[in-house]
C-alpha cells in the first residue's frame, strides 16, 4: 500500500487509542463469496486502525453494511435494515454507518442514499477497500458525508490483511470483475472488467493457508474458465489447479463459477486427474432453451452444455454438479420452461440454485417488454424445486452404504454431539460426533438419505 495510506491508518488509530475505550466496528456482509471475502479484508483494515469487533451493530461505533446488487430483493434487504441502524444511531449520535459493496457501485443507489438516508456517513464501492482509512479519516475531521465510487480499477490491489471467518475454510479470489454482459446481470456493471491475480501469488497465499491448517480453499471468480486471459503468460485455469495441487498439505479445493461458454475437456480432465480437487464442478445453466440462452446472451446451446456433462460422468460416472437456473426470464414461455426441466432430467444435478428472474436497471434485459406475469413465475419456480427435490431425493440414495469422506463444518441441529459437513461432492453430511472434529477430514458411512442430506455414522480414523 502507498505511504500516505499508511499515515491515514497510524492517523485513525492514534484518534481510537484516545477514545476511552476501543471502538467497536460491526461488518455485516450480504452477498457472494466474494463479498465475504472483501467483508474479510475490511475487518483486516479496521483492525489495523484499532477497532474492535463486534456481531452485535446495536453495540457497534462503526458499521459498514457490504451490499449485494444481483437481484432486487437483495437491495431491499439492505434499505430494510438501514431503517434499524438509524435507531441505534440516534442512541448512539457518534455511530458512523457506512454503505460499501456492489450496491455502492450504481449511481441511482448513491443517489438515494443521499437523498433519503442521509444519516449514512460513508459510500465506497468495491475498489476503494484500500482507502477505507482515509475515508474514515475524513469523517473523524468533521466531513458530513464522504463518498468514494472510484473508476473501476484494471489492476488488482494486493496485500490488504483479511481476518478470515473461519480457521479451516478460505475462499481465494483468482480473478476479479467479468467481461460476459448475460442480459439480466448487474455484475460486469459494478465489479469491472476481467482482472487476473498472478499465479505465484495465489500459489503463495494457498500455501501459507494450508499451513495454518486450512482445509478447503474456495477458488472464486465470476468466471474462472477466463483466469489468465487478461495475464502476459500463457496460463489458464486448468493449469492453476494443477499447479495448486501439487501444494502439500490435506486440502480440498473447490472453485465457482465456471462458465458453460469456456468449460472444456482440459478443464474436466483437471478435475479428474488432480487428487485434491473436488469431483464436483458448479456449472451454471439458467436456462436449458436455446432461445432463451441466447437472448441471455449466455453463448453456449443445451447441447454443448450436455456435452461438457457427457464428457465428465464419462471420465468419471459419478461426477457431480450443481447450477444456477433463472426461472421467468422475459417473455420464457412454457416451452423454454420445459426445456430448462428436460435438462435438470437429463444431468440430475445434486443440487441448484434458482431465482426469479430479477429486473436490474442499466442491464439489456430490463429493456424487454415482458408479459409473463409473476404468478406464472411463481408457479413455474415451485415446478422446477418440486422436480430437483425428487431428483436429490433419488441421487443421494447411491451414497446410502457408502463411506464418505467429509469435512466437519459446525455442530448440527440435532444440538450438542450432532456434526454437520460437507462430502466431496459437495453434499450435507450429517452424523454423530465430538466437536472437536469440527475442522478436520473424517470418514462417515452413510445410512440415510432425506431433504437435501445424507445420515450417516462416523468411523473410527
Ligand atoms: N458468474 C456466475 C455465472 O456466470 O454463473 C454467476 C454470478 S451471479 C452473482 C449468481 C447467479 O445469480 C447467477 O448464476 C444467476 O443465476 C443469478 N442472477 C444473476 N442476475 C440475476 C437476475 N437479474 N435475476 C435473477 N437471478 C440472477
Ligand atoms: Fe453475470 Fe454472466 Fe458475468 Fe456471471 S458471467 S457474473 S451471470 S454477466
Ligand atoms: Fe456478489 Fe452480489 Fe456483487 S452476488 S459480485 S455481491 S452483486
């Protein structure tokens, strides 16, 4: 980081050491994985400034709300629990609240919190994590609102300290921002163009977390499959994760999200031929109409989707995946619909994610006049979970007698002795056990299956 960042953070905390006590700062983060990741790396800074930190916001001096664009309802959430934060404020008159993340990034946001939630101190958007002392700086100096929406950056800012939610699991952005534009996503709008991290910086990061003892690195990027694109270096993603398993140590690595458009043999064949990364590969689909998928702008057909799966359970037959899948995108019709479902059949995924199609302002779509109502979307959506649940229901069957192997995450809800974690595959594992297994790799034989998990009993290591 620049000197004068440094004298912005010795500034800060010189201010804090004053106060009577530590003030205590409260992150709350609502998006992504690699919105985590940026809440990581802003308790980092706020540490370094000499805040503490707190979960509670009702006890906290300083508050930063790290908002998710993606879909309507996600923005929603966050002006919902501003409305709290200004009755803690007027307890608190010092409390300083602070809007960072994608929402921060659009400007008709900005222009409402000004407008509307005027007792928001600060705005800065997600390539200003760095300048987080100098904003802060600048309120402690008196300034009524600060707001800090730089240009998006082309280079990646490295070395920010992160305080890491957990002491086992880590996610790992290799790239930033997404060059893709699908029609309906805000997502290349606030998080900028494709941008590589190095490699030897990633290789070093991961080395130094499986020292610590981390057991599952999380590679992120909005797509992976693009990593290297934008580097000197003839590299790609396939490379990366064979250069990342010949790390050693006892890890698993997972990664997300992995385009359909740029997922090809080479990187199936990785998957298949590196022992520590998972057999489990999130490809996310959207739609399974061609129509549709290209009004999406996705630029990949249902059948080159089904051959990336072909290939896959051909190298190994019980490969798993999961997906993304936009229910009711404009103007879908209930033939595009049953194209989606003829795919879900076909791949029987372990599990997906889907969302009503959600209108983003500034994006392609929102320009469609779309005349399916959202009743009809609702329906459809309720179809599309009903049918998953009896394809997880019947998938997770073939686990039942196995043994798999499974890092323990958190105690379950069956309370004290019950162990929840996650299989290779990516799969709810839940069994009886000591918590302090909680972080480690342990065999589980499974004896049931049922609502999106399996059962199963611990064996002895
Ligand atoms: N980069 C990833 C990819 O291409 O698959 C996706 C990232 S996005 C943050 C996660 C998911 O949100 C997408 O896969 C899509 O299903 C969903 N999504 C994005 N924009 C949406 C919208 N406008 N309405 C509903 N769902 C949306
Ligand atoms: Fe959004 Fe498409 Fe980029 Fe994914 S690939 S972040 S869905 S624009
Ligand atoms: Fe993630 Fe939401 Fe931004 S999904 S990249 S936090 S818009």
């Amino acid at each position: 980081m620049a000197d004068s960042a440094q004298n912005y953070i010795q500034k800060v905390k010189q201010l804090n050491e004053k106060k009577d006590t530590p003030p205590l700062a409260h992150v709350h983060n609502y998006g992504c994985q690699l919105n985590v990741t940026d809440g990581e790396k802003m308790k980092g800074q706020l540490l370094k400034l000499g805040f503490g930190l707190t979960e509670r916001p009702e006890e906290a001096d300083f508050v930063i709300f790290n908002t998710c664009a993606v879909r309507e309802g996600a923005e929603e959430h966050v002006f919902g629990n501003l409305g709290f934060l200004k009755q803690y404020k007027e307890k608190n008159k010092d409390m300083i609240i602070c809007i960072a993340g994608c929402m921060s990034e659009q400007s008709a946001v900005v222009e409402k919190i000004k407008k509307s939630y005027k007792y928001v101190d600060i705005v800065f958007g997600t390539n200003a994590i760095s300048k987080l002392p100098r904003l802060i700086y600048e309120v402690y100096m008196g300034r009524k609102h600060v707001y800090d929406m730089s240009e998006q950056s082309s280079s990646v800012t490295e070395g920010i300290e992160q305080i890491r939610n957990s002491t086992f699991k880590a996610s790992v952005p290799v790239m930033y921002g997404c060059n893709n534009f699908c029609t309906y996503c805000i997502v290349p709008y606030v998080r900028g163009r494709e941008r590589s991290r190095q490699p030897d910086v990633i290789i070093n990061e991961i080395k130094e977390l499986v020292k610590n003892g981390y057991k599952e690195i999380f590679l992120l990027g909005q797509n992976v499959n693009s990593y290297g694109n934008d580097l000197e270096e003839n590299i790609s993603f396939p490379w990366l994760l064979r250069q990342i398993n010949k790390i050693d140590g006892e890890f698993i690595v997972r990664f997300m999200s992995s385009h359909p458009k740029d997922a090809g043999r080479e990187l199936i064949d990785a998957i298949c031929d590196c022992d520590k990364v998972a057999k489990h590969l999130h490809l996310p689909l959207q739609s399974g109409s061609n129509d549709i998928l290209e009004k999406m702008n996705r630029r990949y057909t249902h059948e080159k989707y089904m051959e990336i799966i072909n290939y896959a359970r051909e190298r190994i037959s019980d490969f798993s995946f999961s997906t993304d899948i936009i229910v009711g995108f404009p103007n879908e019709t209930e033939s595009d619909f049953e194209s989606t479902l003829d795919i879900l059949k076909k791949v029987k995924y372990d599990n997906i994610y889907s969302y009503i199609y959600s209108k983003r302002a500034g994006t392609k779509a929102i320009l469609i006049d779309d005349l399916v109502t959202y009743e009809e979307k609702q329906k459809r959506i309720q179809r599309l979970l009903e049918l998953q649940r009896d394809i997880s229901t019947d998938n997770y069957k073939r686990f039942i007698g196995t043994t798999l192997t499974v890092l323990a995450e958190s105690e379950g809800k069956g309370g004290e002795g019950s162990l929840t974690g996650k299989s290779n595959e990516f799969i709810i594992v839940n069994f009886s056990g000591d918590k302090s297994l909680i972080g480690s790799f342990v065999n589980v034989k499974i004896t049931a299956a049922r609502n999106w998990a399996v059962y199963g009993e611990l064996i002895s290591q």
